[in-house]
C-alpha cells in the first residue's frame, strides 16, 4: 500500500528574471511524496502561474485527491489528471523515485557520472548592460549555444545580436532567440527576415499561442526556423497533437514536460515530431532542482544531442542540494564517494 502527502514550496529568484510576459520575482512549486513500505518517492508538481494549463482554483483540490487515490491504477490515474499535466509529472517522477531508489528516476551511465548532457546557456531579458553582462558570463564559461529572451526591445536585442555575431561567426557560435509571443504576425514576419541575415538558430513562439492559421503562413515562409514551445501548452489529445503538428508544419518543438502532460506526455510529442521530420528539444519550465534532476535524466535517457535548456538550477536562493553540475556547458551527475 502506498501513501501520499503534498506540500507547496515558494521559490526566490536571486534575481529579478524578465520575459516578454512579466518579470518574475518568486516560482510556486509544490512537492509529491509517496511511501510505500520502506521506500520513498518525491515528485515536484512544478505549476507555473500564468502560463500552466492546470493554472486554476482547484488545483490543491486535484492534489489532495491524487493522493486520497494514489493506489489506484496509474492508467485511471493518467485520465483522471488529463487536464493537470503539472501533477501528473510530479506522480511519474515520484513513482519512478520509488522504484530506483534515491536521486534515481531513470538509470544510466549519467546517473553514473560517465556521461553528460550539453545545454544552452540563458539570457534572460533586461537592460543592454544587464544582457550583455550575461553573455560575456556564459561565454566565458565556455557555451558555445545561448539563448536570448527577446520582444520586449526589439531595436536593442537586435543590436545585442548584430555584436555578438561580429565577434562570433554561426559556426563558432549558436544563437537562439525566445520570444514566448511577444510580436505581433506583421512584426514577427520582419523579425524572422532580420534574424535570417543575422544567421540565428532558431526563434522559439514568434507570435501568441493559439493563432494557428498565422503560425502556419510564418512556418512555411521563414528562413529562420521556428520552434512551438507555448503553442503545445493544453494539447493533450494524441489526435489533437497530430493534427497541430500537421497542420503548423514547424522546425521544431521545444518540450517542456511539467507542462504538457509529464514524461508520457513529452514521449507522445518526440514520436509524433520525429515522424514528421521535425526537431525538438527539452528544457526546463524553471523547476527546482528536484524537478531538474528528474527532468535531466530523462532528457539523457533520450539520446538528442542538440543541447538543451536545461540551465536553470541556479536562479534560485532557497533551492536545494544538487548532484547537478555544470562545467561548462556540459550538465553531470556528481557521484558521492562512499566512505569505508
């Protein structure tokens, strides 16, 4: 018999981090723990208010259900949270946790230490000085991919662009660029040409989630790929995801489990994306470091060799101890010596 509680936890950012939807000060998260014998399990239910499907009133509710229910079948379980995909990743991840014991959610030589996961670095948005100062930070560190947050100022992180790439040719170095929607059809048709001659990677969400006839026209137009990242939030039907697929035609998709629906969730995208011919990638939707842990490991267990967005566990003041580690831009287990 298993048992299961929850709690909420409230995460500091170290530093105000701005997006086109807002600055964010603070991350609500909430924790699953399940016993089960001698063994336990922890999950986060990483919710992101304002931009979760599951961002709604009766959240806690569906929680304390969860684990009022939580020896009942996982495919009942898996319908029964559908439309909260937040909290059925935290139930994957527990599960899992319980099944492979401390810090494991899915084994390999990366949990092992013998191997790593290259991510992009991140700039989140600001002032010139304050980007730039990032960039310069990641660069030294030696990222050689590094993602921008733009659509806020687009005259100025044009300009951020136009600097790096003098000093950095497209083979020395991968700029990808993150709108999360913030330009409108008309602006982002001039955009995706700008970054063209700028030779960018790629532009996550030109335009808002939800004008799929205008996403399409700009997928098949552009010369910058476009990746769907907000535009896959609330799909949670595998017909519905194929149809979205079809129908926009995109370069990529960015996948973020906590919002769509979990690993299983994340697992039905990748199949859908690599028989259409269309890349992806997986970052983090600034989880804790237990989420990112579980989220890492995942992410190795799929073999994509792009790197990944997964550089987000030191935003944080309150986080928690981490067997992460970044050096560089490569993402390992640290391995604790036992001691005789």
């Amino acid at each position: 018999m298993k048992t299961a509680t929850f709690k909420q936890y409230l995460l500091q950012f170290k530093n105000p981090s701005g997006t086109s939807r807002g600055v964010l000060h603070t991350k609500e998260t909430f924790f699953l723990e399940i016993l089960e014998g001698d063994k336990k399990g922890i999950g986060e239910c990483a919710l992101f208010r304002g931009l979760s499907f599951d961002d709604v009133p009766d959240y806690e509710e569906k929680l304390t259900w969860l684990c009022e229910n939580i020896n009942q079948d996982s495919a009942y379980l898996k319908k029964e949270l559908l439309h909260f995909p937040s909290i059925w990743f935290g139930y994957e991840q527990a599960i899992l946790n319980v099944k492979n014991g401390e810090n494991l959610y899915f084994p390999s030589d990366f949990t092992e230490g013998k191997s790593s996961i290259k991510i992009n670095g991140l700039i989140w948005m600001g002032n010139v000085d304050f980007m730039q100062t990032q960039i310069e930070e990641k660069l030294e560190l030696g990222f050689d991919c590094i993602k921008l947050k733009i659509g806020v100022d687009w005259n100025s992180e044009k300009e951020i662009l136009r600097k790096l790439r003098e000093k950095f040719p497209k083979e020395q170095l991968e700029l990808r660029v993150d709108a999360n929607g913030g330009f409108t059809f008309e602006e982002a048709k001039i955009v995706l040409k700008e970054l063209y001659e700028l030779g960018i990677h790629s532009i996550e969400q030109p335009i808002k989630a939800g004008f799929i006839s205008e996403m399409e026209k700009l997928c098949s137009e552009t010369k910058t790929p476009i990746a769907l990242d907000e535009e896959l939030i609330g799909v949670v039907d595998f017909e519905q995801k194929r149809k979205l697929l079809e129908k926009i035609k995109p370069q990529y998709i960015i996948l973020k489990p906590a919002l769509i629906g979990g690993f299983s969730g994340t697992d039905e995208w990748i199949s859908l994306a690599e028989n259409l011919g269309i890349g992806w990638w997986i970052t983090s939707a600034l989880e804790s470091n237990i989420g990112l842990n579980a989220i890492a490991q995942y992410t190795f267990s799929k073999g994509n060799k792009m790197p990944q967005g997964l550089g987000t566990g030191g935003l944080f003041t309150n986080n928690f101890e981490s067997n992460l580690q970044l050096e560089g831009d490569l993402l390992s287990m640290k391995i604790q010596e036992i001691q005789a």
